[in-house]
C-alpha cells in the first residue's frame, strides 16, 4: 500500500503531521509513505526517517480560511490537491490531510470522483461512547442542505463502514432528530424517518443527541449543519472535561494522592474520550480513501488516523461501499 500524508495542512504542521507519519511508517513497514509538502520544510526532519517514506515536493499551501473551490481550482501546486491527483493518478491508495475542510471536500470530489450512485458523499467521524466503542456519525459537515434520499444514502455507507471498519456485524442506525417520536422534526427528517424504517435493516428510530453516549446505535445519520456541531460541541467538552480534572486534581496534596491511586482508570476514561484516539473523518462516497485529521490533531492523532486509512484499504472498504449503494433502493429522489 502507498499513502499520501498532506503535511501541510493543520494548526501544528508541518511537524505534526511528519511525527505522525514517522511513527506510522515505524510501525507499518509494508507501507510506503508518500510525504506531500515543501521540500525545505521537511527537509530538516528528513534524518529521523524510515525506508518507507518518500517526499514528494508541493511549493503551494490552501490557507485554512480560503474559499474552498477557488482555492482548489487555483492551487494545482497545493499539498492538498498534489495528494489528490496522486490518488486520481492511482500513485496511492489513500491519503491523508488536516488542512481546511471544505478545500479537502472540493479535491475529492474534483479529482477522485463519486462513486457511482452516489449524489452528495458524506464526511463521517466517531464520536466517544460511555461503552467506548464509539458512534459513527455522517454527515460530519460535507452537506449542509440534505434531502431524505441523501440521509438514506448516508445510512447506506455508515452501515458498510461499521461493518468493514468497526466490525459491527449487523450496526444499528439512528436518526437524530429532537425526540423519540416519528412526527417530531422538520419535514424533511420526518420524510427520512419514514425512508429509513421501510428500507434501511436495523434501523432503531430517533435517536436525541444526549442518547448518543450510551451505545443506543452504531451509526447516526443528519444533515452536516448538525454534524458538525455536535462533532465540534463533542470536541470542546472534552477537552474543557480533561482540564477540570487535572486541575481538580492538582488544588491540594490531598487530592492529589487521589489522583496517583485513580492513575489507571483516568488513563482509560481519557483514552475513551479523546478525539486523538478515535482517528479522523473518512470521506465516504468518493473513489479512493481520503481520510480527514482534526485541524488540531497532534502527532499522536495523525499516526491513529494513518493507521485507520491503513486499515480501510486492508478492509477493503471501498468495495463494501460500492456493494451497498449499489443495493440501495431506489427512491425517485435526489
């Protein structure tokens, strides 16, 4: 497998994004890494790397606040879109960036391509559970404006991803929605709902976005306006959690020896709710694996998100995609 990393892209690049891959590439051996960037920006890392990693100079970078489809169109120099042609030219298999979103969006769709039958692909991400398997939840923030047809088509690819990438047998699908009852939300949610009971096997209903911790189902579909502030909200009370603890923690001696007694199980309850540890947004639908780190990931994110890129190529993700839209029914809607 050959993976293209994008290390320009992200608040802590060009750093952490070549941490991340140099232990990735440690760590996977078989894998060829394909470093896209400035040449003088990674030069000075160049030391520290394995075999396995290669440099593959880009002179431009897509700011993380320009206009995604002019920035994309006009940057053909950009480390993202230079990524993105090497998947299109199928010099990789996948690759992987945390630069700005919707530019990320614009280069798959541009260069990689829909899958055929597939209108509006989706960004998916995994959010923390109590249980800590986590929810797959799509869309993440590609599709703003969503009709039910499209909600039956993310239904279709979050259900083919837990089952290739989660290993989820047969994965329960949630529709979020503002309560339990199939007449509550907008008309478009209420048609989906309909949509999905008839056509989507283990559908277990609405799901309320405070259910979503405690492992009600596997997959939960909405529009990418609420995907990506539940994502962004999850995020943020994380992070704000972590630091009331330590700082709980650290006011007196006292609780301080607490702390050393709790060390194993603050450990896990961090791991479990960490957004590192839950790897990056595949973008789904499109024909190639282009997986998307959080702006903010740090190295240790960048190697769990390579690693879930590694694993969806190995699962043969792409195939089980193609599989499940073309068993979609049809619905007469775009």
């Amino acid at each position: 497998m050959r993976l293209a990393i994008d290390v320009m892209g992200g608040d802590h690049a060009p750093m952490a994004p070549i941490e991340g891959a140099i232990r990735a590439a440690l760590e996977h051996k078989q894998v060829e890494f394909i470093l896209v960037g400035r040449e003088e920006a990674i030069e000075q890392h160049r030391s520290n790397f394995p075999s396995n990693i290669r440099v593959r100079h880009a002179p431009d970078v897509i700011a993380s606040d320009a206009e995604p489809v002019r920035s994309v169109r006009r940057q053909p120099d950009s480390s993202m879109v230079v990524a993105a042609t090497l998947v299109r030219d199928n010099v990789v298999d996948g690759m992987v960036s945390a630069g700005n979103t919707g530019a990320f969006m614009v280069a798959g769709l541009l260069f990689v391509g829909r899958m055929q039958g597939i209108d509006r692909p989706a960004l998916a991400g995994l959010l923390p559970s109590f249980q800590g398997n986590g929810v797959l939840l799509l869309d993440a923030g590609a599709n703003t404006d969503c009709t039910d047809a499209h909600l039956l088509s993310f239904a279709k690819m979050g259900q083919a991803y837990a089952q290739v990438a989660m290993k989820i047998e047969r994965p329960r699908i949630g529709l979020i929605n503002i309560g339990a009852e199939p007449n509550k939300g907008n008309e478009v949610v209420k048609s989906a709902y309909r949509l999905l009971k008839r056509e989507m096997e283990g559908f277990v209903g609405n799901v309320e976005s405070r259910e979503m911790l405690r492992d009600v189902c596997d997959v939960a579909v909405c529009d990418g306006f609420v995907g990506n502030t539940l994502v962004k909200f999850y995020e943020g009370a994380g992070a704000g959690l972590f630091d009331e603890l330590r700082a709980m923690f650290m006011q007196t001696r006292l609780t301080r020896l607490t702390a050393l007694f709790l060390r194993q199980g603050l450990k896990r309850f961090k791991m479990r709710f960490d957004y590192a540890e839950y790897g990056g947004g595949p973008f789904l639908g499109v024909n190639g694996i282009l997986v998307k780190a959080h702006g903010s990931s740090s190295p240790r994110a960048f190697q769990v998100t390579i690693n879930q890129a590694i694993k969806m190529h190995q699962n043969g993700l792409i195939h089980a995609l193609q599989e499940a839209i073309a068993n979609r029914p049809e619905t007469g809607e775009t």
